[in-house]
C-alpha cells in the first residue's frame, strides 16, 4: 500500500506540470493582452491598442513581466508556484491566495450542499428503480430525472427568478448575493436562516442536473449486481430483502459511484461560473469567470493549477476507496 501511494504521488508531479503547462498556452493564445486591458480599465487610454502609446504599453507589460519570452514566464511562474507563491492579481494588485480564500467558502457551501442532496435524493430512487424494474415507477422516475436533466441551468434560474424572485410572479426568495444587507448585526439564528433563504435558488439549479446522471448509475449498477450469483445465495439462504439488498448488493454497487469523488473536489473548489454569475454569489466561479475577461493570468493559473491537484488527488482516494470497499482489488 505505501509504494502504491508514494508511486502515485510521484506521478502527480509529471501530470500536474503538464496541465499547468497546456493551460498556460492555451491563455496565451487569448485575444488582447492584460498591460492593454489594464490600461483601459484606469482610464490612460481609449478602446484598441491605437489609443495607447507603445510605451506606456511596454512599461506596463515590463511592470507585470508580461515583456519576457513565454518560457521563461512559465518557468518563472514554476518557480514561485513550489513556494506556494501565485503572485498578485493583474486586475487590483491583491495576493492571489487572500482573493481565493474569500470566494472558497461561499462555493464550499453551495457545493457541499447540492452534492448532498443530489446523493441523498439520487442514490435512494435509483435502488428503488433496481428492485423494481420495468415497473410504473420505474419508467416514471427515468422519464422525470431525464427531463430534469435536458433543462439548461441557466434558463431554469432565469425562470426561477421570473416565478420566484420576485421577477414577474411571486417575491419568495431572494434572487441575488448570499446574504441579505446587514446580515452580520443579526443572531446567529437568523443569519443561519438568512443565508438558507438565499441559497435555495442556485442551490436548486446545482442540485437537479445531477439526479439524472447518479439515479440512473446506480439503477444500472444495483441491476447488474443482484443478479450475480452471491445475491442468489443470500436469497436461498432466507435473509430478507433488505439485507440482501443493502448489505449484499448496495456494497458492490457502490464501487462506480466511488469513481464520481475524483471529480467532487476540483468542482467545489472551481465553482459554478452560470449561477454564480445569474446570482450574483461571490464565489470562486466568478472569480474564474471575472478573470478569464480581465486575462487575470495569475487567478487562471492559481484556480486551474488547485483545481488539477484537487482532481489528482480525487482520483487517488478513489483508488484508495476501492481497496476499502472490495477486498478483491489489489493495489499492487
């Protein structure tokens, strides 16, 4: 087990640079560039590059070493990346790592939050749809999760917002931000009760997408293992359904699902950029999104080289998992 951890960590490092690498090419190769853009954003010059001198340009490029061939960028940026360094924003001058570490828990909360729901409501439906397949309620639940899942998020927030916030219809819940003005002189209480308000709406949309895909996956895996033969053994042995199901069965099953962890941790670290930008919710979606327009090349970096480590080590625990789960999987 140790050389099979201390063999993947090693293995991390290649993979990990080799993303770093193709994101840091692929934001190059982006339209405009951040001396420019900054530029216009404080008012020294007018819309292109005409309005600007090529001097003021070059001076800026030189302030955020942007006048540096892109390779000795990249390795420049390596370098301090290993010392936990990614350096001050483009856009307002801040430490990259104080801006991530404002928006990471506004995103933590919205993620942790609809991955719970989505495992508590999917998981329970698709068991139910094994034991009975073919049945009413069967096709009924496959046909209600599908059409759930052929709903674009961005347009069901927007109808969420016309219907209930306060658009067309009714004024339910709050339609923007996370937490009402104010909402730090209220009691602990309340201001649990405040911040719940306003996360029902993105939290909703972040939720329903992902019923269809996990309840169909298990309705698939729990179908393939009660009838092996193991399951047929429980039966004749006379335990009842419920153990054979649940103890027997779900076990087995479990071990695709484990596969989806690899991908939990990078997506609550990245965030939702469409609802989080629908909503208004500062989050790390937003922060993302804000920029990839500004060209904030160290907030690109910073969020991507994490959210590449996060997955890396998903899939690692994930391996780890099946070990704990099936005692047949060996590591090595």
């Amino acid at each position: 087990m140790k050389g099979y951890i201390l063999k993947r960590l090693l293995q991390i490092i290649p993979t990990l640079l080799g993303i770093t690498f193709i994101t840091f090419l692929i934001i190059q190769l982006a339209p405009g560039n951040p001396a420019t853009l900054k530029l216009q954003m404080s008012g020294q010059g007018q819309l292109g590059d005409r309005g600007i001198s090529p001097e003021v340009i070059e001076q800026t490029k030189k302030l955020y070493g942007l006048d540096k061939p892109l390779h000795e960028q990249y390795l420049l940026w390596v370098k301090r990346v290993f010392t936990l360094d990614f350096g001050t924003s483009y856009k307002d001058h801040r430490n990259v790592w104080e801006k991530i570490a404002e928006r990471l828990p506004v995103t933590l909360q919205l993620n942790l939050i609809s991955i719970f729901l989505v495992y508590l409501i999917a998981i329970p439906f698709g068991v139910y749809s094994a034991v009975r397949p073919g049945s009413f309620w069967d096709h009924a639940l496959t046909l209600f999760f599908f059409f759930l899942y052929s709903l674009p998020s961005f347009w069901v927030a927007v109808l969420l917002i016309m219907f209930l916030g306060g658009g067309d219809f009714w004024d339910i819940f709050p339609a923007y931000n996370i937490s009402s003005i104010g909402a730090e002189a209220l009691s602990p209480l309340q201001w649990l009760l405040d911040r719940v308000w306003h996360l029902v709406l993105p939290v909703t949309c972040l939720t329903y997408g992902g019923l269809a895909y996990l309840s169909r996956l298990t309705r698939a895996n729990m179908l393939e293992v009660i009838r092996e033969d193991y399951v047929r053994t429980a039966r004749a042995k006379g335990l009842s359904e419920r153990v054979v199901i649940f103890k027997h069965a779900f076990r087995n099953a479990l071990l695709p699902i484990i596969t989806l962890l690899a991908f939990l941790l990078p997506s609550m670290f990245g965030g939702s950029v469409i609802i989080e930008s629908i909503f208004s919710i500062p989050g790390m979606g937003q922060l993302g999104f804000e920029a990839v327009l500004g060209r904030d090349y160290p907030v690109i970096m910073a969020i991507t080289t994490v959210s590449a480590m996060l997955t890396l080590i998903g899939l690692l625990i994930s391996d780890l998992l099946y070990a704990a789960m099936d005692p047949r999987i060996k590591l090595e």
